[in-house]
C-alpha cells in the first residue's frame, strides 16, 4: 500500500506549542454550548502533520476542520485501509503520537500521547496534549482505560 504523506514531527510540535493554550492556529477554542475543543485541537494538529480532515456540516472552524471526533475516527479509519502509514492500533503500548480517542456511546474525547506508556502497571495512564480537559503533557485520570475506545498510529510518509 502507499503512504499518505505526513511529517509526525510537525502534528506533534503543534500539540506541544497548543495544549496549554485556549487557542488554536483558526484563531477558535471551542467550548461551552456543548462545545468542546478536543476534537478540533487534534483536527489541527493533525493538519499540521499534512493529513487534513476537514467537516462540510460545520462552519466553527475558519479552516473547516473537523470539531465532531466522530469525523476524525471516521476519515482516519478510511485512511488506514488506504495507507501503510496509518494504523488502527488499539488498547496496546502507545508511543508519542499517537491519536486516540475515549468512546461512551460514540467517541467523545480526543487526546495525543506525548509520552511512551505501557499497560502492564494499573495505575499507569498515558501523559497527553489534550483541549477541553487541558492537559500539557500531563497524565490522563486512571479511569480512561474504561472509556477507551481506539487509538491510531500515524507515521512518517
């Protein structure tokens, strides 16, 4: 299969520069008015790798990113029967990059591993840049392992 072209580096650096910010480079923080960032901050940052995952049924990002996680999860599972580079990894050990996405009926969370982070100790959680439940590299509530739902691993293309 071919590879989608995609610079991990730059979705990761604008993860890095964007988490503790109420911000994102639209100009937009979404929030309240069931509202929610994370989505959005990871639509960014994953535009900022080259893999942009835009929604038509919305008009809350100037640059026409997606805000819904469902989008996200939707385009990126097709993109992972499409391209070597994108992977649906799920509940294993994640590796800085990695997307993933918490699910309590539908998938309702979004969050980007900035660290390594194995499963076998059961109080570990991964650290993450996340919007919305701000986090800057920071870990995760241990609970999040009840609410997971997929994760996806985009490398270099």
């Amino acid at each position: 299969m071919p590879k989608v072209k995609y610079d991990n580096w730059k979705a990761i650096t604008y993860a890095k520069n964007y988490c503790g910010k109420k911000q994102n480079s639209c100009g937009v923080y979404l929030e309240g008015e069931n509202k929610s960032d994370c989505a959005h901050f990871i639509a960014h940052a994953l535009a900022a790798g080259g893999i942009v995952i835009k929604d038509p049924n919305t008009t809350l990002c100037p640059h026409g990113l997606a805000v819904r996680n469902t989008v996200i999860v939707d385009e990126l599972r097709k993109l992972a029967g499409q391209f070597e580079n994108v992977k649906e990894v799920g509940l294993i050990d994640g590796i800085v990059g990695d997307v993933g996405f918490l699910d309590h009926l539908k998938p309702y969370h979004a969050f980007m591993v900035c660290e390594p982070f194995g499963l076998g100790e059961p109080t570990d959680a991964p650290k993450v840049y996340a919007h919305a439940t701000s986090r800057c590299c920071e870990r995760m509530d241990t609970s999040w392992k009840h609410w997971f739902s997929t994760m996806f691993r985009l490398e270099d293309g």
